[in-house]
C-alpha cells in the first residue's frame, strides 16, 4: 500500500464513527475502558488503528471488531494494547512516595505481629514500569534490609507489551530527570553514549511483572497486601464497575494496609472501610 493509500485511508477511518462505537464497545466489554466517541478519539485512533488493520490486511473497523471478537491472537493483545492509554512517569503525584517511605520507616505498612514475613505490595496499573519502579526505590532506600527476601513485589496491567518495556527497565535519560540524584545513582545504569539509563538488575529482580485484568473476579490472591497502588486508571472505567474494582482492591488489602489511589480517585472510595491518611492515601480499618 503506498503512502495516498494510507492517507485515504486514515481519513476513511477518521469518518467511521459506526465501526467506532462498534470497537468502543468491545473495548468495553473486554477492559473497561469508556472510550467515548468524539472528533477528537476517532483522529486518534485512526492514527493508531490504522498501521494495525493495514499490517493484517483490514480496511475497516467492522473487520477489525469481529476479529477481535472472535478472539484472534495477537490481534486482541494489540487492539488492548493501542486503545488504552498508557501515560506515566517516575514519581508521578510525589508526596504518595514520602507517604510511603513513613510509613515504613514507622513499621506502619507491616500488620503488627508479623514483622518477620515478607512486605506484600502490589502495583496494579503499572503500565510501562515507572511507577513500580519508584515504588520499589522508596521502599529500598526507607528500608534497606526489605532486600533480601523481605519483600514481595507484584506490578500488574493488561496490556503485555507494557510489561515487557516494564521487566527490561530501559528509559530515556531523560525520564529520570525527577528522579533523586542519589537514586540514579544507586538504582539506575547508564549509557551516555545512547542517552538511555536502564534499572539495576537486581532491583528489577524484586519485581514480578504480571498480566492482570482489573474486571477480573474474584482476585486470585492468597495472601493480602500490605501497599496497594492503583492510580490513573479507575478513571477509565464507568461508576459501576469503578465501585466493583475498588470493593476487590479493599477487599485484597491486609488491615491496617496502605491503598494510594491517583488524586482525581480518591472519591470513589469514600463510603468503603477506609480512613484517610494523606491526600489520596488510606489505610483499611
Ligand atoms: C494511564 S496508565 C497509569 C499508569 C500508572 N498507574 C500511573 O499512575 O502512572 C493506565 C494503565 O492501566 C492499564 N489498564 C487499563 N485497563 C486495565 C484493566 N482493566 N486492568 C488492568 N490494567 C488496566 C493500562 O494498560 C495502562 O497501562
């Protein structure tokens, strides 16, 4: 296909407002994700959508949708993984990190009584690996002994290619501008020479990177968590099913265990058994 084809075609897709809604809803269905149909979404996603069709030999949405509804891989995993929106960065909404670094400094994130077992946390929207990885320096740098064997670390999405840039822990120099200096030094490699910086080994060791639908019930979990992040995503969803994940979340919480939520979420939570502690920050009462 040469480029004029292309062209014709984004401007066909940009003007399907029908297969649209048909992918909206399936998108729905799937993740959760509200994605609304306006000029805006429809510029948007013929700009990401179409490479994808065209690499599979589609030309219209419909095609698309019953692909996807029939489940085809990798199709799906791609659709997912181009309709959702990834956004992140280190330290994103800081004081929830100083939040945490007193608490377990304080040995307030640990149920009392069970000082010796491991520090349970999960990050469950952790998109391309910023936010684990900034959850994980707090935790270090508060605590040091959580190194060996005493932590827990699970950062969880949906969307698999996220985990995969997560797990290798590679990022422009740039993204960690905002991160403490002693922490890119302790934390990070560089390679001035490429302009990238990548996580230490053993630090991206701690982490278990896993696939992980927040729609799904019930939780697998066989032990509770001690620090639940879940931010920027329950946005996404509408109220019902914002209300349905946030019940799982508490309900997946050790008592007395941390949950920080982004700060435009936090009333979503607020008739659940939970008190306020900081900004966007509750422990489970
Ligand atoms: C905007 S990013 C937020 C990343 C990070 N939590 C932060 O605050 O910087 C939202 C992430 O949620 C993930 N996501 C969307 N729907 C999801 C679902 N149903 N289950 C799990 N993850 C989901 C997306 O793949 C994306 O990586």
């Amino acid at each position: 296909m040469g480029v004029s084809d292309a062209m014709r075609h984004h401007a066909q897709l940009k003007s399907d407002a029908g297969g649209f809604e048909l992918l909206a809803r399936r998108l729905k269905q799937i993740v959760g994700v509200d994605l609304p149909v306006s000029p805006k979404n429809l510029a948007l996603m013929a700009g990401r959508l179409g490479p994808l069709l065209r690499r599979h030999g589609l030309w219209r949405y419909r095609q698309l949708d019953e692909l996807v509804g029939r489940n085809q891989e990798p199709l799906v995993r791609e659709f997912i993984s181009l309709m959702t929106t990834h956004t992140t960065h280190f330290f994103r909404e800081s004081n929830h990190f100083g939040e945490l670094a007193n608490a377990v400094r304080r040995g307030e994130a640990e149920r009392k009584g069970s000082e010796n077992r491991p520090l349970r946390v999960w990050c469950a929207a952790a998109s391309t690996g910023q936010e684990p990885y900034s959850i994980l320096m707090t935790l270090l740098d508060a605590k040091p002994s959580l190194k060996a064997n005493g932590l827990k670390f699970l950062a969880t999405d949906i969307d698999r290619a996220s985990l995969i840039k997560a797990s290798r822990g590679v990022y422009s120099a740039a993204e960690i501008d905002n991160v403490p200096r002693a922490f890119q030094r302790k934390f990070f490699d560089s390679n001035p020479e490429l302009d990238l910086v990548q996580i230490k080994p053993q630090l991206r060791k701690q982490v278990t990177f896993a696939e992980f639908n927040l729609l799904q019930t019930p939780y697998p979990f066989q032990f509770p968590f001690d620090v639940i992040f879940c931010r920027n995503v329950l946005i996404y969803f509408e109220a019902a099913e914002t209300k349905r994940v946030c019940e799982k979340l508490v309900s997946a919480l050790a008592q007395g265990g941390y949950l920080f939520l982004a700060h435009a979420e936090t009333a979503l939570v607020r008739k659940m058994k939970l008190q306020q502690v900081a900004p966007a920050t509750f422990r489970k009462v």
